[in-house]
C-alpha cells in the first residue's frame, strides 16, 4: 500500500538537528505520504488554557496525528531524558479531546551525541506514551550513538543503523496495515 499516512514528531527544533534527519529517513524507508508537527508550541499553562483554550497549533497537531495510520517519534536524550521540547507538546495533545494517539502504531527513535544512543530517554518515552494508549512497537532498538559522527547528507552512514531503521520502519508499515 503506498497511501499511508506517516506522521512524525522531532523532539528537536533546531535547524541541522540529528533527529529530524532520522526522523526524514524513517520517512523516506517507510514510503507512502509523511507530514511533520511543528513541536515549537507555546510552554503549557493551565491558566491560558483556561482563558483561552487549546491553542490552533495544538489542535492542529492533534488533528493530524488523528489521522494518521502511524507515528514515529524522535527524540534527543537531554540529561538522560527526552527533550523539553516533547514532553511540552505531549502535555498539550493530552489535553485535547478524542486521545489522537490511541490504538496508533507508534515507533520511537533516537539519535544522541553519548554512547548509548538515548537508551535512557526512549526507556522515558515509552512510560510517557502509556497514557496515550498507543499501539508502542518494542524492539528494533533505533539509538543512534555518537550522532554528530553518524549522518552524512542527511543519511545514515552505518549499514547496522540503516538496516535496524529500515526493520523497525517495515514494521510499523505492518502494523499501519493491519
Ligand atoms: C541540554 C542538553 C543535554 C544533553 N544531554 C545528553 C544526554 O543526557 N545524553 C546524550 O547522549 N546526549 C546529550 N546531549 C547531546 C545531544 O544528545 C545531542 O546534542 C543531540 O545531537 C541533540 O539532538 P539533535 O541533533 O536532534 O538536536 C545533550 C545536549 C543538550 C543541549
């Protein structure tokens, strides 16, 4: 099937970022049509929120992860945890209504400058995602260490790495399916 619908998340908003790159190339292995959330989301506060409801963005976010068939997340590990930045994003879409992420396939993926690859914050990751009742592929590890020696062009240069995204992608492209 080549009308999938992929929808990812980078935990990271900066411009040459690690893993928006493997964001892209889980994408392109996956294959059908992919669109990206615009995670740079105002900080949550309940007070706004009260006054002013949920933001277009984040409605907007919500929406197309609704829609989706599945999501890949990606995140960079800060201080052993995901990014601010996502756990930001999470908190609004938790506050929308119709949970957009349940019974989703859902891949999480990170690429980090330690050598563990971000094993830690994915470990976080997976707990946050428990109330959004995804469906959470396990397995297929994608913790891309060292990432600053690790994407040339945008690309993965392991094989190793390469080979682990592209199984981990035909999975969720399994589960998108089902
Ligand atoms: C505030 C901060 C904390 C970080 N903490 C960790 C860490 O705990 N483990 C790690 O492997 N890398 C850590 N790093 C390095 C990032 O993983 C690395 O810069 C990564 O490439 C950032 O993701 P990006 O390329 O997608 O922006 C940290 C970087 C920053 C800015």
């Amino acid at each position: 099937m080549s009308d999938l619908t992929l929808f990812g998340l980078s935990g990271a908003l900066r411009a040459g970022s690690f893993n928006t790159q493997l964001l892209l190339q889980a994408a392109s292995l996956f294959g059908g049509n992919f669109n990206q959330g615009d995670l740079n989301l105002p900080l949550y506060n309940a007070d706004d929120e009260t006054s002013s409801g949920i933001p277009a963005t984040v409605q907007l976010l919500a929406d197309q992860i609704a829609s989706a068939d599945a999501i890949v997340i990606a995140t960079p590990e800060y201080n052993k945890a995901p990014s601010g930045v996502l756990k930001n994003a999470l908190d609004w879409i938790s506050r929308t209504e119709g949970k957009p992420f349940a019974g989703k396939p859902v891949a999480l993926i990170s690429a980090t400058a330690g050598r563990t690859g971000g094993e830690t914050a994915l470990g976080h990751l997976r707990a946050w995602m428990v109330p959004f009742q995804p469906r959470l592929l396990l397995g297929n590890e994608v913790q891309i260490a060292g990432s600053m020696r690790e994407f040339e062009n945008g690309s993965l240069i392991s094989e190793r790495y390469t080979a682990t995204l592209t199984t981990l992608m035909t999975r969720l492209r399994a589960e998108a399916s089902r």
